[in-house]
C-alpha cells in the first residue's frame, strides 16, 4: 500500500489517510464498490436472514429493526457508503490497525458471488459487523489497556454501537464521517507521518550498523567514530560530511540527539547515548504504532484547555494552555516493581496542600516502618504512630513485637516540616490509586537520567513553581500567596479553581515543537507488552515482516 502511494509524499499520505485529502485508490477500493445494481428487495429472504443473523448481536437487531431492514450496504443506493468503507479498509494497515480483522477481501467477493436474498441478507450484516469492529478500533483503539497490563487502569469509553450506526447511516458524507473516527489531536498525524517516514527509512536500509563502542569523545577517531558519524546522518541529525574525526560538528549533532532523547546533552557519546543510538529502527516503529493505539484510548476525551500531562515514560511533568507549555518540570515516578509503578489514567486536580503532614500508606507502614520497629522500636523517629482517633501514641506504650502486617491497628504520619517525604507541598487528584503529584526533600534524584525510584507517586522538581503556575488565573501574586501560607508552618488545602485535568500518560514516542519525534526508554516494559498484544491481535507493518 505504501508503494502504490509514494508519489504523493508521506506528508500527503498522512492527509490522505487522516481525511484531508480523497483517498487514493487502491487495488482493495476497486472492487464492489461501484454502482452495484442490486435486483429488487425480496423482503422475506432478506428479512429472515437479517433477523436471525443479528440475534446475538442487540445493536445490530435494535438498527435493523428501526429501519424496517432497509439495507445499508447492499442495494445500488449503498455505493458511496460502500465505497467510503471499503477505502478506509484499505488504509486500515498504514493507520496501524489489524487490516485482516475486517476481511475486506472475503466481504468484497462475496459481493460478485451473491445468488440470493438470504445470501444479501447474511453478507449485509457481514458489513455491519466488520463497520462496528472497525470503527471501534479507529476510535478508541484494538486494545483493551487493563488487559495488557494492570498497571494501565486508563478507562477507555467506547462509542455505543448503536449510536455509531446511526451517525454513520444518517451522514451525508460517509467518507468525512469515517475520517473522523481517528483522533483529531495533532500528535496523532505527526505521529502517523513519523511511522509513514520510518517504514520507508527500514524499506532504504535502516540507519545503517550500529556504533560498535562504550564511549566517543571529541577529537577522537577510528571505525567507531564513522559508524556514529554514519548513523547520525541517516537519522537526520548530521549534514553530509567526509570527517573521520569526532569534531565539533558531529559534537553539536550528538547534542542535539541527547537533548531529543532526554539525555544529558553533554556533547559525549556515552553508554546511555550509544545505547539510544543502537536502538534498532525496527523498535523504533512498535513505538509508534504503540503511541498510536495510546492515542487512541484517549479519544473522545476533553483532555482541557488548560491539563497537566504528565508521562511517565519521560519523567516530566507540563502544564499546558491552549496546547501552548506554560510549566516543565522534571520529575520522579515509581519505581519498577509491579507495585510500585507509576499508573496511567486521567482525572481531574482540584486542590493544593502546602506545609502537608505524610499520612504513610498501609503498604508502607506494614512493609517497611513496622519490620522496622520491630527490630529497634526508636527506628525512623520522624514517623509518628497514631490511633484511630489521630492520637500519637509514644513508641515505648507499643509492644511492636506482638503485631504482623495484618494485626498492626495503628496508622503512622510525618508531621509537616521540610524533611516531609513529601517535601512542602503535594498537588491533590483523589483517586482511588492514592497517586499524587508532590514536592520532595531528595533533590539528587532529579539529576540522574533515569528516574524511577518512588513508590508510586510523581515527585515534581519544581513544586513551588508547579503551585504558582496553577494559583496563577485565581490569585493576583500567586508567590506572595503561596509564600505566605508556607511561612506560616499550618498545614492548608487551598482549592484549585477550576480544578485541571491531569493525565498520567506513558509515551516513548512523541512529537516535539520541531517536527521531530523525541523516544524515550521503555522502564517498565509496557510498550513492548502492548506491541505485543498488538501484534497478536493482527497489527502488521511491511517494514516488520519483511
């Protein structure tokens, strides 16, 4: 399919597949979709195959019912509809959709073979089931995310089948209609163009071998130094050039690609640099195809005209306005144990806690700080131990010992200070995953690459600038504001309004401002778990099979 349309260019085809341009023909939007002059309704064959077809299914039954089993893809009425479908079927693969799933082929042929009523009948509901599996997996993804991996407990809201053909029966442009299934989010068509690019980069050759090396500096030269120098040029990050040397050209080029990959942009090709280099282009594209089907689960959401993104995967926490980055921060998530990852789903931040006291969770307090106590009862003499009531009860009226994680009756807090595990501020979602947003005393983190160490919820580099940002359309100085409750030493909920929506996301491709496509590290293993399930559910790429 990408063969038949390079004459338009990928960015054309991206237009193409995503509606703002026709479809180009293709050899699978050739057949049965002219002006197929069926012969006059015999409604009873018809009838009867369309009602015991649709039993099991109750959307199909209720539509079909509705329209008095009025066709909606098999008389010669139906053409443009057909027609639309059977294009988009085509494009299906290129927009990183399980093609085969929808059996464009079988249904087109059973068109030409068609010797009854009955037979119309059958295949008319064929196309309505094909239609609502597509139209699924256009809109809200193949996947179901929970059951990939539980950590992903985003809720996906799918479109009601019904409703879905209703709209798309009552459109009068059916090719607009099914263009519109995609998610329209911008990200989605850079996204599309940059797998578009990276298949067509795999079919020329890829970006060449791999920097056989542990670290390249300036001015040095050798094999190692033209495999960089290679590569670099192949990934668009290196104007043509003969130098064997490791100059202050490819100097710039390494820096650029380290800053694109959210690595220290320190101008030497290290271990963590090399390793991003190596990374086949192949793994590259699953990706994209993942960021994709993420996409996808997310469509049809308000995300916000004001939202707080944060993803997980880049360690990184914006505040965005009318799609413009008005805060950034680095951050830290949880670390890479099942129970302790960072989870991934939307909600809405509605308040702000500054000088806040940790209320240890039950995890913590019977997995780590009781073992704890049991050996030395004075052990982390910041926690404080507290009743049902909130009364802190001294160490030495607790026989620790007696207890297991299951008997244990007390709760434990830290009172508010600077030492707080939460630091002096944590930025509230209640959500039933106790996951939060907040300050923290161990800045050293924030300086490391790779930042994975929580227990599961987002610390923020810069809180206090976090706080200001979203004070900001409710106070006139949010830094006085915010100052002056945190002088005061009192803990204090202040009210975010309007709250903001807040998505914890995970995405190891992703467009940036320049065009380009910025990857990051798989730390918990959930792309290649969804590339997986993605691949078991019939998602193909020409440029991964051959």
């Amino acid at each position: 399919m990408i063969d038949s349309l390079k004459y338009a260019g990928m960015a054309g085809l991206v237009a193409t597949i995503l509606g703002s341009a026709a479809f180009a023909q293709s050899d699978v939007s050739q057949a049965a979709v002219g002006a197929i002059q069926m012969p006059a309704l015999a409604m009873s064959g018809f009838m009867q195959a369309i009602s015991e077809e649709t039993a099991d299914h109750p959307a199909l039954s209720q539509f079909y019912a509705a329209r008095d089993y009025r066709p909606l893809w098999t008389s010669g009425e139906d053409a443009p509809r057909r027609a639309a479908f059977f294009r988009a079927l085509g494009q299906a693969q290129a927009q990183g959709l399980p093609a085969e799933s929808y059996h464009a082929r079988a249904l087109q042929q059973a068109f030409f073979d068609l010797k009854s009523e009955r037979q119309r009948g059958q295949l008319e509901v064929r196309m309505s089931e094909a239609f609502l599996r597509y139209a699924q997996d256009a809109s809200r993804g193949v996947l179901t995310p929970s059951k990939v991996d539980p950590t992903i407990v985003r809720v996906v809201e799918r479109p009601d089948n019904l409703t879905l053909l209703r709209e798309f029966s009552q459109s009068d442009s059916p090719l607009a209609w099914l263009h519109g299934l995609a998610p329209q989010d911008p990200a989605y068509a850079k996204l599309l163009k940059a797998k578009l690019d990276l298949e067509h980069e795999i079919e020329t050759g890829g970006w060449g071998p791999q920097v056989p090396s542990s670290v390249l500096r300036p001015g040095d030269t050798g094999h190692a130094v033209l495999a960089l120098r290679d590569r670099l040029q192949r990934m668009g990050y290196l104007s043509r050039t003969a130098t064997a040397r490791y100059d202050a050209q490819i100097q710039k080029a390494v820096q650029q690609y380290q800053a694109d990959q959210g690595l220290s942009a320190d101008g030497i090709a290290g271990a963590s640099t090399l390793e991003a280099l190596n990374v086949a282009p192949e793994e590259r594209l699953k990706s994209l195809l993942v960021a994709l089907e993420r996409l996808r689960w997310m469509n049809g959401m308000d995300l916000g005209k004001r939202r707080i993104w944060v993803n997980i995967a880049d360690f990184s926490v914006k505040v965005i306005d009318d799609d413009k980055v008005t805060f950034q921060s680095v951050t830290v998530v949880g670390q890479n144990r099942p129970d302790r990852q960072t989870p991934e789903f939307s909600d809405s931040m509605d308040r702000m806690v500054i000088n806040p006291a940790w209320h240890v969770p039950r995890s913590i307090v019977t997995k780590e700080y009781l073992p704890m106590m049991q050996r030395n009862p004075n052990a982390a003499a910041q926690i404080q131990v507290v009743d049902s009531r909130g009364q802190v009860i001294p160490r030495n009226a607790i026989n620790f010992a007696q207890y297991t994680t299951k008997t244990f009756p007390f709760a434990m807090r830290q009172a508010p200070s600077r030492s707080n595990a939460l630091g002096l501020v944590k930025f509230l979602f209640p959500n039933k995953y106790n996951i939060y947003l907040h300050d923290t005393p161990s800045k050293s983190l924030f300086s490391k690459e790779q930042r994975a160490f929580s227990h599961g919820c987002v610390r923020v580099g810069q809180p206090f600038e976090l706080a200001y940002t979203l004070l900001a359309p409710q106070v006139t100085d949010p830094k006085s504001y915010f100052q002056r409750i945190l002088d005061s030493g009192r803990e204090t909920t202040v009210k975010i309004t309007p709250p903001v929506p807040v998505h914890l996301v995970y995405f190891t491709a992703w467009p940036n401002a320049k065009g380009g496509i910025e990857y990051r590290k798989d730390v918990y293993g959930r792309d290649a778990r969804i590339y997986a399930a993605l691949h078991k559910a019939g998602v193909e790429s020409a440029a991964l099979t051959n």
